[in-house]
C-alpha cells in the first residue's frame, strides 16, 4: 500500500460528523431501539452501513431512512 493514511479517532470522528453518519448508538438512539437491534439490522442488509475497519460501523441517516421506508408495509384498507 502506496502512502496509506490511517485516521486517528479523533479525524475519524470528525469525518463522520462532516458527512452526517451515526455510530450504531447514535442510530438505535434515534429509533428508540437497542443497540443490538441495529447491529443486527446491518447484519441482515435491512439498513446500510459503512464498515471501517474490524468493529467501527457507521451510518447515513437518510440511507437508513429510505431503507426501512421501501420496508414499510401499508395496511389493508377495510
């Protein structure tokens, strides 16, 4: 590898600000979910996500949003 930088904690964090992605934490916070439930969510390919490294996963708040909407099922009109 050719002039590969790695981030430090501190630039990886403030890229993800710039670029608007949530940690798994961040994301179950917002859905009112457990933590588990997201990463599980993400094993499953039901919401994307952005694997950086072995255990650092980020998230696009509008990517998961479309995501679980194309899920969303309508009720039966009676």
């Amino acid at each position: 590898m050719k002039n590969v930088k790695l981030l430090s904690a501190r630039e990886l964090s403030a890229l993800a600000r710039q670029a608007k992605l949530l940690s798994a934490k961040e994301l179950a916070a917002e859905y009112n979910k457990p933590v588990s439930t997201i990463q599980r969510w993400s094993r499953q390919r039901l919401i994307p996500s952005i694997q950086l490294g072995h255990r650092t996963q980020l998230f696009d708040r509008e990517a998961v949003r479309r995501a679980l909407l194309k899920r969303t099922v309508k009720a039966k009109s009676s």
